[in-house]
C-alpha cells in the first residue's frame, strides 16, 4: 500500500508531542467565541482592531455579493478583475503612500509570487531565521541562494551581502515577526540594501493596521520610505477580511503582474471581499482609537505579567499585540494551554517547526476588542495554570 509509511510518520508526531489538533467554531471570530457549546475569551487571532466580525464590513460584502455575486469566476488577467479590485489597489496603495498596489489572494501567495517573479538561480536571497514560512518556501520555489542570518544580526547580514557575486540581491525580513512580535530594524535594512544595491521586500502581515499613527504599517511607524522597498501586507489579519497587496514602484508593480504565477495563475479574491476591504481600510485609517484601546491592552497584560512573574522573563520583549510566553518543552506548552482552556480562556501553544526547538510557548494575541477584564481573565488563569511556578 503506498499509505504503509504514514501510520508511523504520525506516530512520530504523537511522540514528539507535535500532533496538531483543530477545534472548531460555533459562532464568528471574536474575543468571546463559542467551541463545541462552551463560551471561551479567546486570544488566538490575528484580529488586532476586531474588524472580522464589524458591522460594516458584512453590510459592505453584503453590498458586495448583491452587485458582483460572490465568486470571482476568472483570473485577474482574464475576466476576473472587478472594478471593486481595481478600487480597492487605488485605495491601498494611496493608503501607504506608494506609487501603485497589486492584490493577491493570500499572503503566502503574495510571496511566492514577489520572489519567484524577480529572482533565479544566477540570484540571492538574504533572509532572517526567524521569517515567516512563506518567506523562506518563496525563496526555495525561485531556486535563488538562499543565506539566512541569525535573528536581527545586522553584522551577519552585512557580511553576508559583501561576500556575495550574485546577480541580483533581495533582503527579505518579517516586519514584525509573528513568532515573537518584536519589529525588525528597517532603517538599518534599507541602509545596508543601499550600500549593497538590494531590494529590501518587508512583509508587514503584522503591522498594516496597527503600527504608525494612523495605522499605515511599519513604513509609518519608521517614517520610511525608498524605492527599494517591496511592500507586503496581509489583509486576514488586522484588516479584517482575506487576502494581501504588494505596494512599490509602478514598474516593479507591473513587472509582478506580468510575471508573479501566484497572481496569474489564481482564481481572482471574491470582489465582495474587495468591498468589505475598502470599508476597513476607512476603518484603519479612522482607528487611532482602536490602536489606542489595544496599546492599553498590551500594557496591562505585561504589568500583571511581570508582576506576578518576578524574574521570570518568560514574556518575550515585545511592544506588540503578539506576546509570546517561551515554555520551551512541547509537552509543557500543550498541557499549559489545555489548563488554560479548562478555565475557558483560549490560547495557542505554537511547537517546532513554527519556532525553533526548545522554544515552544503560548503566543497570546491581544485585541482592540479585547476589555479590561478579557485581559485580567487571562492573566488570572495563567496564575491558576501554576505558570509563575516555572
Ligand atoms: C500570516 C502571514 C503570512 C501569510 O498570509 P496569509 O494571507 O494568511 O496567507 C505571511 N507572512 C507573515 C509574516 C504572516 O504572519
């Protein structure tokens, strides 16, 4: 049977304490959500601002669906493309301040598509350790070099970018890395992509909407802005919805729809989905008092923690709505996040591959939806969990 050799591949999993289990939801992505009949407070989600749910977004696809239907029914390049698209890219792109803007259908796709459509074999790829996993397959799929350096080792990458003769030379970083929530040293990035004439490609799926005054993402929040920069965000994520857009000068832009094949080759996002889109994006750029309700979140949650945690500095330092709690131990993490369940709080235990071994922890995500005492519920259960006994 060609199947004999995966009983034990799962096994192994079992034995690892690496099996992943899905639960599944009654009722819509929210703070406070239903799993198999029993109400949670959840702090799982990559809903930073609470739009996944927002009134205006359903009635703007509501809208959406009754003028376009609800299937895109076509590739962009073939009759897929909606006006309701076509709004949207204007919108983004005049929204982060860049010349143009291309949607695609996921983030994964999106960085497929951006690394495959511009490197090769005779090219290299400089990526930190810590990227996102479609970074690093991207980069494997374009048969580049690929030369990783250590977490934010900016020394690392400098010599990394003189010792090499390739043709072209891409920088790819996590803008906040998802595993950690610290931000990356942009202007340091784009300094050495200047002195090493490189692209310098940010995927911001964790800033847009979150970080900068008026939620444009981390190149706000650095003020920064240069040709050289390949903007990438995600739109499932604080926007509210689904899909991703790639920003940046107008001939790298068309160079992506000409030859990205995750673009090309796709079914078109639903154009009911580019109507919810724009209405977060009015959202975003309104929400100053959203981003302020979640900095208040991710301050009290650090108080008690480490109030109630003197020395253990278990919370990894980060300013951002990703609050990772390191466990280390697979098992640990996973029995952590069960007793926290019991006590109806839901957390995610994140396990090798998705963070380096021996580095297994709890990676809260905190929400503008989230209340005072969402955030004193989770910290009180923590405390019943035993976790200041580490
Ligand atoms: C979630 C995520 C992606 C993938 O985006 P999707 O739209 O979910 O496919 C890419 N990069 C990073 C850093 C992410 O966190």
């Amino acid at each position: 049977m060609p199947y004999a050799m995966l009983p034990d591949d799962l096994a192994e999993l079992d034995s690892l304490g690496l099996r992943r289990y899905r639960r599944t939801l009654d009722s819509a992505q929210a703070t406070h959500v239903l799993v198999d009949g029993k109400k949670y407070v959840a702090f799982c989600s990559n809903d930073y601002l609470g739009l996944a749910n927002h009134p205006e977004l359903i009635a703007a696809a509501q809208a959406g669906a009754a003028q376009f239907g609800v299937g895109a029914g076509a590739s962009h390049l073939v009759l897929g493309h909606a006006r309701a698209h076509e709004a949207l890219e204007s919108q983004l792109a005049a929204f982060v301040k860049l010349p143009r803007a291309l949607l695609f259908s996921t983030g994964y796709m999106a960085n497929l598509g951006i690394v495959t459509a511009l490197m090769n074999r005779e090219d290299a790829v400089f990526a930190d350790r810590l990227n996102h996993a479609s970074l690093n397959d991207a980069c494997l799929l374009a048969r580049a070099q690929f030369k990783r350096y250590a977490h934010n080792n900016l020394d690392q990458l400098q010599r990394l970018l003189a010792s090499t003769r390739a043709r072209r030379k891409l920088i790819v970083a996590d803008a906040v890395f998802s595993m950690d929530g610290d931000i990356a040293p942009v202007p340091d990035l784009l300094a050495l992509a200047e002195r090493y004439d490189a692209w310098l490609l940010l995927d911001d799926a964790h800033g847009f909407g979150v970080l900068g005054e008026n939620g444009r993402g981390v190149l706000e929040h650095f003020n920064a802005a240069h040709p050289r920069i390949i903007y990438m965000a995600t739109l499932g994520k604080a926007a509210g919805v689904f899909g991703a857009f790639v920003a940046g000068d107008p001939t790298l832009i068309e160079t992506l729809l000409q030859r990205a094949r995750t673009y090309i080759f796709t079914t078109a996002m639903p154009p009911l989905l580019a109507c919810a889109l724009s209405k977060s994006i009015e959202l975003i750029a309104s929400g100053a008092p959203l981003r302020q309700r979640l900095h208040e979140n991710i301050i009290q949650l650090k108080q008690t923690l480490n109030d109630s945690m003197p020395g253990g500095g278990e919370l990894l330092p980060s300013a951002t709505a990703i609050q990772p709690l390191v466990i280390g131990d697979n098992r640990a993490a996973s029995s952590l996040a069960q007793r926290l369940a019991d006590r109806g709080v839901l957390v995610p235990a994140i396990r090798p591959p998705t963070v380096p071994p021996g580095t297994a922890r709890l990676r809260i995500s905190l929400s503008a939806a989230h209340t005072t005492d969402d955030v004193r519920c989770l910290t009180g259960a923590l405390a019943g969990a035993g976790v200041s006994h580490h």
